[in-house]
C-alpha cells in the first residue's frame, strides 16, 4: 500500500497539470495557438497526420502546467518530510527550485510527445479525433488513449529513480486507471466532450 501511495505522490504534479491543461486549452485565451500541430498537413496516405485536437495550446500548455505544477508540488513536498521522502523524484535528487523546472519540463514534454503516436495511429484507421472506436478495437484504444501519456511520465521517472520493467509496467497500468477515473470526472464536470 505504501509503494502505491509514494507511486501517486510522485505522480501528483502530473495529474494536476493534465487537469489544469484541459480546463485551459477550453478557455478562449491564445486563439493563434489553437492551430493543430499538423498544420493541417496530410500524410502520404491522404488523412491528417495527428488531427484538429493536437494544438499547439494544449501541447505547450502541458509541458507550462507540469513545471509549474511540479515547482508548487516540490514546495509543499520540502515543507511535509514524509511526502518529501515518499517521492521518488527525490530519492536520489534534492528537492530543489532547478530540479523541479527540469523535471516538470521532462513531465510535460513526455506527457505531449507521447500522446502524438496514438494520435498518428488513430487517424491512419479513420477513428474521428476525440473518439474511439467501435467494437472491440474500442478497448485497446481506451486503454492505449489512457496510457501514452503515462508511458512517458513513468519514463522520466525511471531516470533519477531505478525501477524493474516489471514496476514500469505496474506504474504505467495504475496511471492509466487513474486517467480513467479522472476523466469521467471531467466528462462529469463538463470539460470532456466524452468519458473516453
């Protein structure tokens, strides 16, 4: 029970700024950074490369929300030892102002760039961007649409903090369930166009 809640604790600067960067890329702030990041450009096969939902709003809004997230995080951790100590981010690292900008910068930037793969994949079988799809493909790509992003995240972890494959695996599939739960919330609370 306890390397699940030091696996949350770490994980919480994350959560907030995916929460804080989809309540933000709602508001009608930065209209010139709502331009998709595929610039509307095609792929050789004649469908767009990452869809109309991949902007450049969200994308930067993300990896803004994760430092500022993991700096804030980083401040009450340095005030609380027991969640500065059942952090992995500062196991091996002091908890520090530099640090935390760097790794909220890695959060983010992973959390982004991991989510443009399955993007890629959906539009090249014609799934409509925010959906999924139909049929029994639609359970691999609920999962697959709530893990990428943590693959990511769980990664950067793995860089001040060694864990087994086994542990990745075990940390990526309690993100991803987390992800679920947070965005039926946010389905419930108007800032999701679908649960999934």
């Amino acid at each position: 029970m306890i390397v699940i809640f030091t696996m949350y604790i770490t994980l919480i600067p994350v959560i907030f700024a995916g929460i804080l960067n989809m309540v933000w890329v709602k508001l009608p702030y930065m209209s010139l950074w709502t331009r998709p990041m595929d610039n509307n450009k095609c792929f050789y096969d004649g469908k767009r490369i990452f869809g109309d939902n991949k902007t450049w709003k969200g994308f930067i809004g993300m990896i803004v929300f994760a430092i500022v997230s993991t700096i804030i995080w980083g401040l009450i951790c340095a005030n609380l030892q027991y969640l500065n100590d059942h952090n992995y981010l500062y196991r091996n690292y002091d908890n520090s102002l530099s640090y935390n900008v760097f790794i909220g910068f890695l959060l983010g930037l992973a959390y982004a760039l991991l989510e443009l793969p399955n993007s890629f994949l959906k539009r090249r079988i014609n799934i409509i961007p925010g959906k999924t799809s139909e049929g029994i493909k639609s359970i691999f790509f609920v999962l697959l649409d709530q893990a990428d992003s943590i693959f990511g995240c769980v990664l950067v972890i793995c860089l001040v903090y060694k864990m087994s494959i086994k542990f990745y695996l075990a940390y990526v599939l309690l993100g991803a369930l987390t992800h679920i739960v947070i965005n039926m919330l946010l389905y419930l609370g108007k800032l999701r166009k679908n649960m999934f």
